[in-house]
C-alpha cells in the first residue's frame, strides 16, 4: 500500500513539473521570440481583416518590458500584465539588440496610456514631419502618392467576437448586402507600397504638421476613416506619439484566417489566407 501511494505521490509531482517546465517554455519562447495576436477589429482592413490569427516577430526590433507577455483569462482570475513582470525595464529607454523599424512596417505596440495591444502601420519615425492634406499623406513634405484600384467589398453582416457591422461608403447597406469602400495603393517616399481604404471625408483627412519627437513613433491604421491612431493626441482618446519602449514587435505573416465568431471555429477559416505574407 504504501508503495502504492508512494508511485502515486511521485506520478503527481512528476505531472507538476512537467507542467511547469511546459508553461516556463511557452512564457520563454512568448517573451524572446514570437507572440500571437488575434485581430479584434477592422481598423486595419484590408491588409487585416477581423479574425486573422499571426504571430508577432519579437526578434525584429529587439527587447524592452513590452516584450514581457500579458496572460489575462478573466474566467478564472488571471491577469498579468506586462508590467507587472517587466515593470522595472519601463524607465529604460531604449531597447535591447534593437532594430529600427521602419516606415510602411505593420507594428503591434503598447497603448502608452492604457497598455492595450495595437496593430498599425508605421508611418513617421523620429524626427519626421508627418502631415494628412485631404487624406493624402505627406511626409517631410514629400507625397505619399495614391493610385486608385478596385474596390473593396465585404458583406453587411456582424464580424467577429463583438458582432461589429462595417462602415460602409456606398451609404446604409442592409444585411447581406455590398459594403464598399474606395482602395487605393499608398506608395511611401521610401518606396514601400500598401492598400488603405476610404469610408468618407473625416476631421483627420486634415491634420497640422505632426513633428515626430525622438524616441517616438507615428502610427495609422489601413483603413483610413475607421482607426484610432497616432492623428489623434492621447489626451484627446487617441494614440499619439509611440514610445520605443512600448513597441512589441513586427507582424510578419498571417497564420490562419476565421470568418466567425470564434478562431476555433476551423470551418469559417478563409481559404485564401493560410500562411499569407502581410504587406
């Protein structure tokens, strides 16, 4: 009997520490090399759509507190956060094996007031001027120059866990109707190209001339007329200039795709955005 007990005891501890070991693994490869990220909304369309599933590129732009991960599973009580495990780095400003990002980069970052993820396009890197003049972006004065293509198109329905319905241009679209958006190609001055799409004409088509500080970054979501970005200042609801520090790093390539209101439902996957490069 207690042979018995004893095989039982140690089968248990063993369990234990096999469990552990497991989750030390995950938070090491989670902290030191990539991090998953699941697309909550559409401010990034059409480059993103809600419910692609990617793996953020740690390793692109080295290390600060922001690359310590966030586990929250409000079910059972469970919310860390970053800082309270990396908290102590947050005064450093500068990174660890950093790499410069780059404008036209597709960035996931700290909200530097709430500490939200973000998921955005890099636009201004420190010490550019940035300025919209009728949604047209110009940076350092130089145009960033729009050709128009097709449109883009997306059934009126609710998208994702929140059951958000699209903003549409072409005006109150019914469910299961076209919503339509104008797409144009946004060439940077430094000869990268992307699709942003237009809703209508907004307050932030417009803006003064944003002096990017140094150690800072300037954010803008692909779909134009429906982000909360680096246009509006913080103390305004927005996003603002982005510190170094609380970038996490670069989304590289979409995994898998879901249509439905959950990632596990595998038979609402898009079949045409397996392992898709982001632009």
């Amino acid at each position: 009997m207690a042979d018995n007990i004893a095989k039982k005891d140690g089968t248990i501890l063993e369990t234990i520490k096999t469990v552990v070991y497991a989750l030390l693994l995950a938070g090491l490869f989670r902290t030191l090399f990539f991090q998953p990220f699941w697309i909550p909304s559409g401010s990034m369309k059409d480059t993103l759509l809600i419910g692609d599933f990617l793996f953020v590129n740690k390793m692109a732009y080295g290390y600060s507190y922001a690359s310590c991960p966030t586990v929250s599973i409000p079910a059972i009580g469970i919310n860390i956060d970053a800082q309270d495990v990396c908290g102590w780095l947050q005064k450093s400003e500068g990174r660890l094996f950093g790499g410069d990002p780059k404008a036209g980069d597709v960035v996931v970052f700290r909200h530097p007031v709430t500490g939200r993820d973000y998921i955005k396009r890099l636009i201004g890197t420190p010490g550019d001027k940035v300025q919209l003049k009728d949604g047209v972006v110009f940076i350092n004065g130089v145009e960033a120059k729009q050709t128009k293509v097709d449109d883009f198109s997306e059934v009126m329905e609710p998208q994702g866990p929140f059951g958000h319905r699209p903003r549409c241009e072409n005006g109150a679209v019914g469910d299961g109707g076209a919503c339509l958006k104008s797409r144009y190609v946004e060439t940077l001055p430094n000869g990268l190209s992307h699709s942003i799409l237009n809703i209508g004409d907004s307050f932030t088509d417009n803006t003064a001339v944003f002096t990017v500080p140094e150690g800072h970054y300037f954010f803008m979501g692909d779909n134009r007329d429906n982000s909360s970005d680096s246009r509006v200042p913080q103390v305004r609801g927005g996003v603002g200039f982005v510190p170094a520090k609380d970038i996490i790093g670069r989304a590289d390539r979409i995994m898998f795709s879901s249509a439905g209101r959950s990632m596990l439902f595998f038979w609402q996957w898009r079949s045409d955005r397996y392992f898709k490069a982001i632009q």
